[in-house]
C-alpha cells in the first residue's frame, strides 16, 4: 500500500485564491483591504524567513500589511504599548506577535494583551478557552489548518480515534480540541507518557508535533492511518525534517503529510483566513458586538 499525499502547498494556494478572490469583492463594494500587523522582535534569521513569506502571502492577496521589526532590547512596557496600540488602529483586523520573544519578555503577557478578535495566531487563552468549550471563535493556525487537510481527504471522522503526540500551547492542546470537537476519540500523549508508540498504533488519524525527526517509525503507524506531521526540524545539512520516517510511513499510512510542504503552507493560509473573517467581523462573539 501506498499513501496518498496531502499536498498542503496546493490546498494552501486554492485558499490563497479564494482569499484573493473574497478581497476583491470587499473592495467592489468600498470596504478596505484586510489588515495584517506583524511584531518581530530582535534577529532571529528563522523569524525573519517566516515574516518575509508572511509578508509576501498578504501582497498575494491584497492585503495591507505592516511589519513592526523591534530592537530585540525593547522594554516589555514598549511592546505591550506597540500592541496596544494596534488594538486601537482600526486599519488592523489581525495582530501576530513572531515567536520566540527575547529571554526578558514575557511572552504570556504580550498575548494576554492582544484584543482576542485581532489574535489571528488564535494563541489568546480566550480562543483557546472558547474552543474548549465548543464555541470557537479564533481558532489556532496550525490545528485549524490541519483539520482543511483532513476534511480534504473526505474521510468521515466523527467517531474515529486520534492521537495527537505532543502537548504544546500552541499547537498539541489546541489540536486535541480540535479533533475532539469533530467528534474524535481523542489521547494527547507527551513526554509523560508510559507508552507513546502503544498509543500511536490504535490511531485512525496520528498527529504528531514534537519537532524530533525520525520520532514517529513505520511500525507506530496503525494501517490506514491518516499520519499527519507537524515536526519541522532543520538537520545539519540544512534540510527540514519531520517527526515521521516518511519512506517507512508511506507505505502503512492511507493519507500522509509531507515535510516540507505538508502542515506548514496551511497554517500560514489559515492565519490569512483568520485575519479575513476579522476584517468581516465573521468572528462570532456576540457578547463583543
Ligand atoms: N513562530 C513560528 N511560527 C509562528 C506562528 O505561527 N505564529 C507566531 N506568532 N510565531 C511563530
């Protein structure tokens, strides 16, 4: 058997031009491009990769786009005041503040700050917490992206189980909601965990968000899984490598991801969806409005 891929980078760019297409349409009828402000702090040069592809997806589409680049000796009382202010710039629908943050910032509190309806990363505990409680209003980029890619299978998934390998804010936790909100039977194993790979094997869908390459083998993989890998880990040679031993997985799995290419161009697509459905007020929260 031989899976079949999920090529994130074409499903990304069919949503890409559904974007472009949904913009013009704001402007056919006067209203303003979608605004995107992008916080990158100091010069970490993988930030700078990813703010750069940020920057291009929104010139794509038609978005307007500000990118603020700080000295990475800014004071937490600026940034919180850069962040501030975006929330009062109605020009802006979506706030991303590039992770990771200088050692003296904290992180937390920069998020807790973002005004939940322009957090288009979906980090805010307010979205996670709505998410949790079946009313999700902002949803995480890269679980929301990966559940584009498994309804793009056309497997029903109500009812199936998942294994989710990884605990993180903003990725294991939120996808574990996720898949439990679409009616999975959901385990979220971590580095705890007394049996990972026993928990891998009864997986329909296996998720797996470690960023540790070769973690996931061809023998934690149940036949016909749907194997999703979220691990982007660049080796010595400079080559991105994911979590899963793809030559092994492929022939096991009935839907992989590839790395590169798999989840990374559909939680970029989805963070550009988020900011759309901002900039419509599409966000259901109707205690804010
Ligand atoms: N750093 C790496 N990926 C991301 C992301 O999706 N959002 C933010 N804010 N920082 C990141």
């Amino acid at each position: 058997m031989s899976a079949k891929i999920l090529d994130g980078n074409a499903i990304a760019r069919t949503a890409r031009e559904a974007l472009k297409a949904a913009v013009e349409a704001r402007l056919d009828r006067g209203e303003r491009a979608p605004g995107l402000a992008v916080i990158l702090v100091g010069n970490d040069p993988a930030s700078e990769v990813y703010v750069r592809a940020k920057r291009r997806d929104c010139e794509e589409i038609g978005f307007h786009s500000i990118i603020q680049h700080l000295s990475d000796n800014i004071s937490q009382s600026d940034l919180e005041e850069r962040v501030e202010a975006l929330n009062r710039d109605s020009s802006i629908d979506g706030i991303l503040v590039q992770s990771p943050l200088p050692a003296h910032i904290d992180e937390d509190r920069i998020i807790d700050l973002i005004d939940p309806l322009k957090d288009v990363d979906g980090f805010h505990p307010y979205n996670i917490g709505r998410l949790a409680l079946r009313r999700p209003s902002v949803r995480s980029c890269t679980p929301m992206g990966i559940m584009l890619l498994l309804e793009h299978t056309g497997v029903p998934i109500r009812g199936l189980d998942a294994t989710v390998i990884g605990a993180s804010n903003h990725v294991g936790r939120p996808m574990g909601l996720e898949l439990l909100l679409a009616g999975c039977t959901v385990t979220t194993a971590h580095k705890f965990s007394r049996d990972t790979a026993e928990c891998a094997r009864r997986a329909d869908i296996l998720v797996s968000a470690v960023g540790k390459p070769g973690l996931v083998p061809g023998d934690w993989i149940k036949p016909g899984a749907i194997v999703i890998d979220v691990g982007m880990t660049r080796d010595e040679r400079g080559k991105l490598r994911g979590d899963v031993v793809f030559d092994e997985a492929v022939e096991i799995a009935s839907w992989i991801t590839p790395v590169p290419g798999g989840v990374g161009p559909m939680t970029r697509v989805a963070m550009l969806q988020n900011t759309f459905a901002a900039a419509e007020h599409a966000l259901d929260i109707p205690d804010r409005r």
